[in-house]
C-alpha cells in the first residue's frame, strides 16, 4: 500500500482484527453485487468505501423517482440511467480506486456460472425468489461464499452460506424451492426506507470479514430484522439432507 492508501485505510488498519494484512486482502478481493437497489446501494458503498478491490454490479433496471426513497447509492440527476452506471458514478466518487464492472442486463444462470467464478464472495441483494434461487445454485456449486439479504414491510432478514464448507446449510434449506413461499415485492408492499440501510449494511460487513478471513459472522444462521420494535434476533439454520441443491449426491442433480 501507498502512503495515500495508509492514510484512507487507517481505521481499519487500526483494528486487530483487519490490520495491514487483512486491508491488502481487501484491495486484492472481488466481489459480484447482485442487485444494486435498496439492498446493493448500502451494501455496495461500504465495500467501496472499505477498499474491496473490485465491484462486478448486476442490475437490469434503470433508475426510477420511486427508488430513491431508499436506494442511496443513485441521485435524483440519474433518474432513467441504468442502475449500474449510475452506482458506478458514485462508488468512484467515494472512492476512485475502485475498479467497477456494470453488468445492464437480468443475469441468467449460465452467464452467473462465470460472474460467480471470477468473485471472492457473492452478495446477493436481488428481490425475488428466482434470483435467489439461481444464485444459491451456482454459489454452492462452485464453492463460493453467499452472503444473502431481503427486506419487506418493516422486516428484514440476513444469513450467509460459506460454501467453501462441506456441512453448511444453503438458502433452499431455509426457504425450500418446492415450498412456494408467497413473494413480496417492494413495488406493491412497500419498504420502510431504512431497513435496507441496516440490512444492506450488515450484508456488507459479513462480507467484509469473510474476504478478511475473519471467522465470526452469520454463517449457518439467519438474523432477523424488526425495523418497527428494533429487535434483532439470530437463529441457527440446520442443513437439509433431502435439499435438492446441497444434500444427498443423488438430489443434487435435481438443481443442474
């Protein structure tokens, strides 16, 4: 690191916890956004602002009035941009050494293979079940780190599946394919506006000590977010042998 760098990056290297080694693992990492709206936006200001090297964004959508009630990360002169360009503009504005890669379009499974095999950990910020699903596939797949994140209403939620690990748990253990859990969308339901603040947030610093190598954090456990009584609590998510994306070698290849 440069003395420019030493000086930007004091207050994590401050910490024993990250230190000089842990920051230059930061500046030599990736990581893939999927989805940078009220989730993403946080999320990805924080991996920018703490020096994560490099930034793949995947959003199809273009900037609307109605998001910037919550996606910080876009302004009001961005309105009709595609949202990754316009989180772009800002991550480099927050920090110019970031390196940002915007992908415009709906990322299919077989364009996420190689998304997800590039990245150091995966942050999944989208806002439907397909999305998810797709990307719990190929992260498990390919041994990557998934930190995943939802926010409806007044209620959010975090967990994180470190797939680099044989025994953890994965997304459709907690919320099963087959159980066709009614989904909820922001655009009809509405989303208090911090919530995604405070999820996006901690999505972004369990992505942080995951690419650090710290080994405390959310993995095999799903924490719960009550914005309206600003209660949080954590519960641990059991592995599903019967799950058809990582159980038994012979329901596996159901999800391929």
């Amino acid at each position: 690191m440069n003395d420019e760098q030493l000086l930007r990056y004091s207050r994590h290297i401050l910490l024993d916890a990250v230190g000089i080694e842990g920051q230059a693992r930061l500046l030599e990492s990736h990581a893939l956004m999927i989805g940078v709206g009220g989730l993403g936006s946080p999320a990805s200001m924080y991996l920018a602002a703490s020096g994560v090297g490099r930034l793949t964004l995947c959003d199809h959508d273009n900037v609307d009035l109605t998001n910037l009630q919550r996606q910080i990360v876009h302004r009001t002169s961005a309105i009709g941009l595609p949202k990754v360009r316009s989180a772009e503009q800002t991550l480099k504005e927050i920090n110019p050494e970031v390196v940002c890669r915007p992908v415009a379009t709906r990322v299919e499974e077989s364009q996420l293979v190689g998304l997800v095999a590039e990245a150091d950990v995966v942050l999944d910020c989208s806002d439907n079940f397909e999305t998810r699903y797709s990307v719990n596939r190929v992260c498990h797949r390919l041994g990557k780190p998934l930190v995943s994140g939802a926010a409806i209403l007044t209620h959010g939620q975090v967990s994180v599946f470190d797939f680099r690990r044989t025994d953890i748990p994965c997304y459709n253990c907690l919320f099963p394919e087959s159980a066709e859990t009614p989904e909820l969308r922001c655009a009809t339901t509405g989303v208090f506006a911090p919530l995604v603040g405070l999820v996006g947030a901690i999505q972004a610093a369990e992505a942080l000590k995951i690419l650090v190598g710290m080994e405390r954090g959310l993995s095999g456990a799903l924490l719960l977010v009550d914005a309206m009584d600003m209660e949080f609590s954590r519960h641990a998510v059991s592995k599903d042998p019967s799950c058809c994306v990582c159980g038994a070698p012979n329901t596996k290849e159901m999800a391929y």
